[in-house]
C-alpha cells in the first residue's frame, strides 16, 4: 500500500496550494481530484467569471467610446467566442497546476476521494495510508426546492458560465456577489435583467453604504432589483420563464428567458467518509482555529467547513497555514484579516471593519471617506462615482477597516490590507508619496483627510 506523508483530497484552491507548499516543506504529497485541476475557482468560479468580465466591459466600452472621440461602425459580440476564450484562459492556468505538481512530484489520483478512517483514503478501490489527511473538498451550487426549478433555463453559475446563446433577458434569484457579478456581466452584454434578493438589500452582509451605492449604480443602467422578496415558483411558458415572488402581502411576477439561481452554496461531503467519522455542523466540516476537525491528524479547509468565508484567498491561507502545523513549522497568514472584492462597476472591496462593527467591539472610531470624483484618474476613465473610506481607531489612529468602491478597488484594497495587517496609523499612510495620476492616489487623500 502507497503511504504519505499528507494527502489532499480537492485540487481546488485550497487543495491544490497546499500541497504545492506541503511538497516544498519536504511532506510526501498525493492528491485526490475527481474533476479538473483548480476546482471551483479556476474552473467555475472566480476566473472564468472574471474573463467573461472582461469580455463584456471591453464590449460596453466600445459601446460608449464615442465620449473618448472614438467611433465605430458597429459593434458586436460572439457568445460562444468569449466563452471559448475564457476556457483558453482556463486551461492555460489548469496546465500550469499540472506542470507545477509534476515538478514537486506530487502524485495525482483522479477520482473520489473516501476516507475509511484517520490514516485511510479510498480512490477507485485503491487503498493509500496517510500520516496526515487535508479535506478541501470545496462546494456546490445550493439549489432550493421551489417549485418549477428543475425547468429548463434555470441555471446555477456552473452552467451560466458554459451558456454559448446570447442572452435577451435573466432573472437572477440571490442578490449577493455571484449573483451581482453575473448582472454586471450580462447587463454590459445588453440583457434585461432583474434581481431578486430575499434580504432588505442586495450584498446584504456588507457595509450598507457600499450596498446602497451600488443599488444606485445598478438601478442608473436599467438594472432592475426587488428586495425582500422570496420566489415561490417558476413557470414556463414557451420561451419564457415566469418567477412569481412574494413581496410584503402581494404576489408579483417577472418573465425572462433564463433565470439564474445564486442563493448560496453546499459543502461537498456526500460520501466522502463513513458515519460519523468527521463532526459535520449544518452540513460542513467542524475544525477549530488550526483547521483541525475532531480526527486529531484529519485537517480541513475552504468551502466545505463551517463558518467559513467561501472565497479562493481565504481556502489558501488556510490551507497553507495547515501544513505548516502539519511540518512543525510556523503558520505563514492571519486568517483574521481577509479582504474580500467584487467585481461590479464600480469595483467593491472591504478589509478590516467599518465603522458599525467597531462600534459593536465597543471600539470608537473616526472615518475619513474621500470622493473619487476628485479624482484625476476616475474623471479620465469612467463617469461612476465611487469613494474610499478609511476607519480608524480614535484613541491612536491606527488603520482598522477600509471599504472601497471605486475603479480598481480590488487592486488598491492590497495597500490597505498590508497597512491595517501591520497596525500602521493613518498619518503613517499620508505620509507615503503616491504616483500621479493614480487611483491609489485616493488612499493618502483619504488617510490625509484622516
Ligand atoms: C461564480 C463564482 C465566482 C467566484 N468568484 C470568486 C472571486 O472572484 N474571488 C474569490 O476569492 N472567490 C470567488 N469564488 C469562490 C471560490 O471559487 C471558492 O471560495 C474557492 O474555489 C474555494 O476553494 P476550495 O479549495 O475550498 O474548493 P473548490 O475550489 O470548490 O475545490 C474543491 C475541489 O474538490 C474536488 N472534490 C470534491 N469532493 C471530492 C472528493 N470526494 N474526492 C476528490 N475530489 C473532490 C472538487 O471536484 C473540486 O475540484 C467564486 C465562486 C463562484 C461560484
């Protein structure tokens, strides 16, 4: 029987860096993948969204450079083009995986992954034994019970992403990142699209300025968003599909063509051990601070543990931190501090606290928010408006939280995360020269103002 020092079953991001690091800190190392390299997030997830993204914005672009001075003739977009594309940059990043784990002689195992018990691991019948087990098993799309959901055209992200019909109009059921990623992607390609959130906001769990603000963005580009509203069925009629919500006391109804269903996502543990095995919570893996479940040598990190930010960084940073407990060594990562961006237009992204959540650790604050109008670089590219805003603690000034919404947000929050990780002031933040014209420039104005 094949023996390891670790064995990682999900070759997500989680999965997949983890044991690139658990090799390099000299660990015998297999992995366990029963679908393609790079899991979710590179193959379903945070870059095939992000080069559909990209797609679609350089369309609108072309759509209103005429305010640049540019003129074409016409303008138009081949949907199974862009979607050819992004699986090009798909696979070229998935090669890069496979080159990188044949370099660390790591051995690959295609397939699922059982574990029978602490030190076992089932792949196709094979039988391997492990000192140490690292679950990153990541998740799937949740799809509620509402009736007419099995209609055809209902769709998760996993599907949305491999859809080659131009799309004329999209109900979307979930007002949170995936869901406003996706209206960003389809309203730039010029569908018709409405947003049903449950909650009294869309990205209900984030700062409400930013939620508001970007409400208003989505509402100026026709984006229409019903909020506090639960879909109770679906129904087709013809080519179109009728979502009937309830809103307060009233029923109420929109039709489009397809409907897109991004209300959360479910662990992937279905068959993955025996019993009870591994402490499970609402479906999701038990583990303490060092990502450890109840099985002493049994790690488990990303998507499938419980209380988890399900974002690709934060799987990494977890799973790096793992196998450095496993080799003895020093964790690397802060897992309490892990920014988190959305790709919209304008770009969103938070670090740290706002101001409401350090009121609720009784911490008192001060905030400085700098509008990007004043912006050299905001006026020259977009005419969104945006801000910066920048919190403090009042006693001493030193940089707690950050939100952004603003072009390139998911770039300049790197700056404020290193500033707010390393305790720094918000004098000490004013006093770094930025380049001109940028639009980090906004991060010292905002710190200056601070
Ligand atoms: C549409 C969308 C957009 C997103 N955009 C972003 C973004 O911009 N930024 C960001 O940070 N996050 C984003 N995310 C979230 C991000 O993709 C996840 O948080 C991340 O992929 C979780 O990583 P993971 O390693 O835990 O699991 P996953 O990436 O889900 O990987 C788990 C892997 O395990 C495999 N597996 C499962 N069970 C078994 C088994 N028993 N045996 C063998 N293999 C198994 C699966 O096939 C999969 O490949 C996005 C998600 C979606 C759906």
């Amino acid at each position: 029987m094949e023996k390891y020092d670790l064995i990682v079953i999900g070759a997500g991001p989680g999965g997949y860096e983890s044991a690139l690091e658990a090799a390099k800190l000299g660990l015998k190392t297999a992995v366990v993948e029963e679908r393609e390299l790079g899991g979710t997030c590179l193959n379903r997830g945070c870059i095939p969204t992000k080069a559909l993204l990209h797609s679609s914005e350089m369309y609108n672009e072309i759509l209103h450079a005429q305010k640049l001075g540019i003129t074409f003739d016409s303008a138009s977009f081949d949907m199974q083009a862009m979607i050819n594309r992004k699986n090009e940059v798909v696979q070229t990043l998935r090669n890069g995986i496979e080159g990188a784990f044949k370099r660390a002689k790591i051995d690959l195992y295609a397939g699922k992954g059982k574990i029978t018990d602490a030190n076992t691991v089932i792949v196709n019948d094979k039988v391997f034994s492990a000192d140490h087990i690292l679950i990153a098993t990541g998740s799937t799309p949740f799809v509620p019970p509402i009736e007419g959901i099995n209609s055809d055209g209902v769709m998760t992200s996993d599907e949305l992403l491999d859809c080659t019909k131009k799309i004329e109009s999209l109900t979307i059921i979930g007002g949170g990142v995936i869901g406003l990623e996706f209206a960003q992607i389809y309203n730039a390609l010029g569908a018709e699209i409405t947003i049903i959130e449950a909650m009294e906001r869309v990205l209900p769990t984030l700062d409400r300025e930013i939620s508001q603000s970007i409400a208003m963005s989505f509402k100026k580009r026709n984006i229409k968003i019903v909020t506090g509203a639960m879909v109770e069925k679906i129904e087709q009629d013809g080519s179109l599909l009728t979502s009937h919500y309830r809103i307060a006391d009233k029923t109420e109804n929109v039709s489009s063509e397809k409907i897109l269903v991004a209300i959360g996502r479910r662990a992937n543990i279905a068959g993955l051990f025996d019993g009870d095995l591994i402490e499970t919570e609402r479906g999701q893996i038990k583990i303490d601070e060092h990502c450890r479940t109840n099985v002493k040598n049994i790690y488990a990190i990303g998507d499938c543990t419980y209380g988890t930010i399900q974002l690709a960084h934060y799987a990494t940073a977890q799973g790096l931190n793992a196998v450095h407990i496993i080799a003895g060594k020093p964790v690397p990562h802060d897992l309490s501090l892990i920014p988190s961006c959305i790709y919209t237009s304008p770009e969103i992204a938070c670090v740290g606290m706002t101001q409401d959540i350090a009121k609720l650790a009784g911490i008192e604050t001060k905030t400085a928010k700098y509008l990007m109008g004043a912006n050299g670089k905001t006026q020259i590219k977009t005419d969104e408006r945006g801000f910066v805003r920048l919190v403090a603690r009042a006693n001493d000034g030193v940089l707690i939280g950050a939100q952004l919404f603003c072009c390139n947000a998911t770039d300049m929050i790197g700056e404020l995360s290193l500033a707010v990780a390393h305790g720094l002031t918000a004098r000490q933040a004013a006093s770094v020269v930025h380049p001109h014209p940028t639009f980090v420039e906004a991060v010292g104005e905002a710190a200056k103002m601070l």
